[in-house]
C-alpha cells in the first residue's frame, strides 16, 4: 500500500499519496523560499503582475484577495437591513443573475444553510420564462444583479419589463452588487436599484460581496460563515500543517509535473456545488494551466499520466488526494491553494479576462444587431435537426452526422480533452440538461479523455493560458419562446448566439478544432446526437 501524508488544522484535513505527494513535496521547499505564505497574508501586489500594475496606479483598485474574510464584515449590517427590507415587502425569494466564481460560491453557501436561492445566469431565455410564467413567484421574488457583463444586464432588463406589466415596481425588487463606475453600477443608478460596492472581480470572490449578498438575502448565516472562515487564518501563516500551502502545492506541483488534468470526485457527504464552484475557481485562477473535471454522476475517467484526482471527503489511503472540512473552512482553504497553484504555474489570476466578442447593444452602434448575429451556415454534414458550421478541414469532410461525432471522439483522444460549451437550457428536467450530460459521458467514454460542459459561458473556450490543446463543441439550438430585450433590438436568445459565434471564432482563432451544432429542434437534436455518440444511428 502506498504511503500518503495528512496535514490536518482544525476540522481541516488534506492529504497525498503517491506520486502527487512527491510532486507536492518537490515545490514546497521553494514556497517557502519565496515567501509566498506571508506575501499572501500580507496582501502582497508583488505577486502578480496585475495587482502590481494596480498598485502603482494612483487611482488605486480594491480587490477580492484569496481567503480573506474581513473586509466583508462591513457588509453585514447592509445584507441584514436588506433582508429585512424583502421580508418586510413579502419578497422572500432571491434570485442572482450572474454566473462565474462569485455564483457558484453563493450556490453553495445557499445550499449548505439549505435556503432557497436561484441562479439564472447567461442569456437563455428559458429559466427566465419559467420564473415569470409563475406569477406568485415572480411576485414574491427580489432579484440580485451581480458583475458587470453586458448580458446579464440585459436578463435584468428583461425580468425589469415582466415586473412591470404585472404592475410590479423593479426599484424595490432590484439590488446591483457592483464596482463602483462599472456598467452594472451606472445601471443600478439609472434604474434606481440600491447599489451594493464591491471589488473588481476576481477568482477570489467565495466571500465577496457578490457571493455573500445574494446568499445573506437568501437566509444564510454569513456571520457565522466569516467567523469560521476568520478562525482558519492563522494557520495559513505558519510552516508546518498549512492547509492551504499543502494543497497548493498539490495542485500546483502536479500540474508543473504533468499532470494538469484534475478530477474533483467522491463527494457522497459534500455537496456537488461545492465541487463545480471549486472547477471554476481553479480554472479562474490558474487560467486554464489546471484542467478540473467534476465528475457528476460518475462521468467514465480512465486513468491517464496526466490527471489525478481529487476527492471532497474521499480515501486518504486510495485516492491521489483528498480534502475534508466544513464549507466556510474550505472556502478559504481552496482560495489560497488556488492562488498558490497559480503562483507555482506562473498564471495571473487578477489578469483581466475580455469577452469573446462585444456583446452585440444594438441601437448603441457598438458591434452587431443582436437579430442579425452570425446565423449559423452550414458548412458540414448537416441532419434535418442539426446544422453544423466549422472552420475544421476534418469536420467539414465528415460524410454524415455519425462521421462527425465519430471525428470528435477521435480528435479529442489525441488533443487531451473535449469541452462542450452549451448555449442551452441547463435545467434537468425542463431544459438540456440531463441530455447534455448523457451526451458529455458517452464521449468520454468513446474518446477515454476528461469531457467538461461550460453552460453558456466564455471559458475555457476563450479568455485563458489552454489553448495548446482541446476540442471545442459549441452547443446552441432554436428556442421554444424568446423574450426581446427593452430597449434594444432582438432577443436574449440572439444574444446567446451572438456570444456562441464568438466563443467559437475566437477558440479557432487560437487554433484548436472547433465545431458548432446548431438544434432546430432541441430535444430531437440531442437525441439524434445520443444515438450517434452510441453508435446507433
């Protein structure tokens, strides 16, 4: 049996065994050379180029920093007095429009208190339609702007103009979670929503304003949330049973020995959003130099020399390594080690990350019509209920439908893994999800390569450090109903084309295959899909 090493702090428990120790092991020694322990306690901008930058601006820029709790306290009084506000209004409900590290954070936080709390993130306009079809709820419901991107704001907007034919007043359902002069921000103020001041954005964003509101609002214990997470600082500082620094070496020295794939598994007593806020936190982090994979419901990973896994609650003694705690304390534990992988691979995590393609604002003159945004051309192997639209001399030569899935596969074999980046409804019952997912696990299992899904969201096809290898399958699909944004021409579903166009041109631009496959019919696609990923068509 292999040996494996615990640190253990508190409730807090990391271990490794293997070669994932030895790699861990081998970078520890220049952690501490570096300082890097205290520079991070410290806040030190020196450690990355970003903050640097920022640092010496006389303007100045507040950041979400990796782990620190304190600065969040100042917002409590505010969170409890909006809270109370909701109640007061018969508005008990929360739901957050925004996506990214902050997102998922508040999804767990939410679901560890077991409070209710939505997410409707990106521009696919079926949750949103589901949510005003159910006029009780949406009367009941307060609703949390958070980040600054363009088409969240039009979500907003859209949900705005709902409020208001049921006689409803979006001033008082509305709370903007922004930096100060961001877009979001000026929104907020021509809208007149309370506005919330956060810092820039960051990975770093689990006990951020634009986690914490949301799921304060939505009944969570965030005080005691930032009590627990401040008590696990200390041993942060230290040199011996670092919690944090051992698991950052972990990530990072596998990932610097070759092994930039890692698994996040073995969850049984932990809870799934957990593990998909840590996915985005490290690809964040760490600009895609680590490749995480959540395996929801068992997706088929064979072993390779390029993964390892890493298992919430797991077995010390079989799996490459394992992380156990309660969730404020992993909260800080995996910041810091996500900030510390990122150190050892040599990734900014405060580089600013642009959008594929300016979000199309029509009437503005900026970028495209939204009703006019990249229509998809066929240029491969089309079926009646699948368009395909490639770049790809090898997609565009498939003879059929299965040809194609059967080439994909193959590609995604030899580029290290597939990503399927999915403009289409999430929900598992009433949306793609659960077919999406099907699709994900029988590719991984024909390719025997990790196979993400980025719902609706510009990573990892664009915006980081991976692109040297991957295959890219962009996902979009006629929408049952759509809904025009206020004030703008065209839809949120032309909006999520105009994003997928862009998703897909820029990862072809970076050189990595990329096929687009557009569902005129959504169910019968997916299914058509399915049976050629079998082999049954």
């Amino acid at each position: 049996m292999t040996s494996f090493t615990a640190v253990v702090s508190g409730p807090t428990t990391i271990t490794a065994r293997g070669a994932v120790r030895q790699a861990a092991e081998r970078v520890l020694g220049r952690l501490w050379i570096d300082e890097v322990p205290v520079r991070l306690a410290s806040e030190d901008p020196g450690l990355w180029p970003s903050t640097a930058a920022a640092a010496a601006d006389a303007a100045g820029r507040s950041w979400c920093w990796p782990g620190q709790p304190g600065p969040a306290r100042l917002l409590l009084d505010r969170v409890a007095a909006l809270r109370a506000a909701a109640r007061a209004a018969g508005t008990p409900e929360v739901v957050l429009i925004g996506d990214g590290a902050a997102a998922r954070a508040a999804a767990a936080i939410a679901a560890h208190a077991a409070v209710p709390l939505t997410v409707l993130g990106g521009t696919e306009p079926g949750p949103l339609l589901r949510l005003a079809d159910d006029a009780a709820r949406l009367a009941r419901a307060v609703f949390v702007l958070t980040g600054d991107d363009p088409d969240h704001e039009a979500a907003a907007r859209v949900l705005a103009g709902l409020l208001r034919e049921r006689d409803l007043s979006p001033a008082d359902r509305f709370v903007t979670v922004a930096e100060p002069g961001t877009a979001a921000a000026k929104y907020a103020a021509e809208a007149g929503h309370p506005l919330v001041e956060a810092p820039a954005a960051a990975p770093f964003a689990a006990l951020s304003p634009q986690a914490l509101v949301p799921a304060g609002l939505a009944g969570a214990d965030v005080a005691g949330l930032l009590d627990r997470a401040s008590a696990m600082l200390p041993a942060l500082t230290r040199p011996e049973n670092n919690p944090g620094l051992v698991l950052g070496a972990i990530l990072g020295g596998a990932a610097r020995a070759g092994r930039g794939t890692v698994v996040l598994g073995g969850y049984a007593a932990a809870l799934p959003e957990l593990a998909d806020w840590i996915a985005l936190l490290l690809t964040d982090a760490t600009r895609g130099r680590l490749l995480p994979l959540v395996q929801h419901g068992g997706l088929p990973v064979q072993p390779a020399d390029d993964l390892f896994l890493v298992t919430l609650d797991g077995r010390p003694r079989q799996d490459d390594a394992t992380v156990s705690g309660p969730l404020a304390e992993q909260l800080v534990v995996w910041e810091y080690a996500a900030a510390v992988a990122a150190y050892l691979v040599g990734a900014d995590p405060f580089a600013p990350v642009p959008l594929p393609v300016p979000s199309p604002v029509p009437g503005t003159g900026a970028g495209r019509s939204a009703s006019a945004a990249d229509p998809v051309s066929p240029s491969g192997p089309s079926a009646r209920e699948v368009a395909v639209s490639t770049a790809d001399p090898a997609f565009a030569a498939a003879a059929s439908l299965d040809d194609l899935v059967a080439e994909v596969a193959g590609r995604a074999a030899g580029e290290g893994h597939l990503t399927i980046v999915a403009f289409l409804d999430p929900d598992p019952v009433h949306g793609e999800g659960a077919q999406v997912r099907r699709l994900a696990a029988l590719l991984a299992a024909r390719c025997a390569r990790p196979v993400t899904i980025a719902w609706g969201c510009r990573y990892p096809a664009f915006g980081n450090d991976r692109r040297e290898k991957g295959v890219y399958l962009v996902l979009t699909g006629d929408a049952a109903r759509d809904v025009p944004v206020p004030g703008r021409r065209g839809t949120l579903g032309a909006l999520a084309r105009a994003r997928a166009s862009g998703v897909a041109r820029a990862a072809s631009a970076a050189g990595r295959p990329v096929l687009r496959l557009h569902l005129h019919d959504r169910r019968a696609g997916l299914a058509r899909l399915l049976d050629s990923a079998r082999g049954e068509a």
